[in-house]
C-alpha cells in the first residue's frame, strides 16, 4: 500500500473504505464506465472490477467522510435499479 500512497494522497485525507458487490448477469447491470462516472466524486474514489466468470461487479471505494460513502452506496444502489427495472428507487425515509 506505501507504493501506491503518493498516486492517491495528495490533498485527501481519505477516512472510509467501502466494497460492493453487485452480482447477476452483464446484462442486468449497470456498464462499468457508467459506474466509474457515477460514484467518481470531489469526496470519493472508486474501483471497478468483474467478477470472475462474469457474475458481476466488485466496486471498491475510498472516501474523505462516512456521509460521502453513504452517498456512494446511495449512488451505487440507484444506478443498479435502474439498470434492472429501467427506473429509478422510489426516495427511501431514513
């Protein structure tokens, strides 16, 4: 992990680690590039990999707060619903 410390550190101080998994066939999931441009902000890094034998995707992520990875697993959520229903989550409550 040392190597890779001065590609991601610069002015972040990232505090949380997320992963994902996001399985089920190609088709019914979101692209990955549309993942990459979703989850990809001011506050939050991610990673995209496919799972072997194509049953999905492992969706890796650093953030600077707890709030922008809740906003990531929001993101993340969102676009695989839509992905499989062609609409998007009704809002949920807290």
């Amino acid at each position: 992990g040392d190597g890779l410390a001065p590609a991601f550190a610069g002015s972040r101080n990232w505090q949380t680690v997320s992963n994902f998994l996001l399985l089920g066939p190609q088709d019914r999931l979101p692209d990955r590039e549309h993942l990459r441009r979703e989850l990809e902000t001011e506050d939050a890094l991610a990673g995209i990999s496919a799972l072997p034998g194509g049953m999905g995707w492992c969706v890796r992520c650093l953030s600077t707060n707890a709030r922008a990875a809740k906003q990531l697993a929001s993101t993340l959520f969102g676009s695989a619903v839509m992905a499989r229903f062609g609409t998007p989550p009704a809002p949920r409550r807290k």
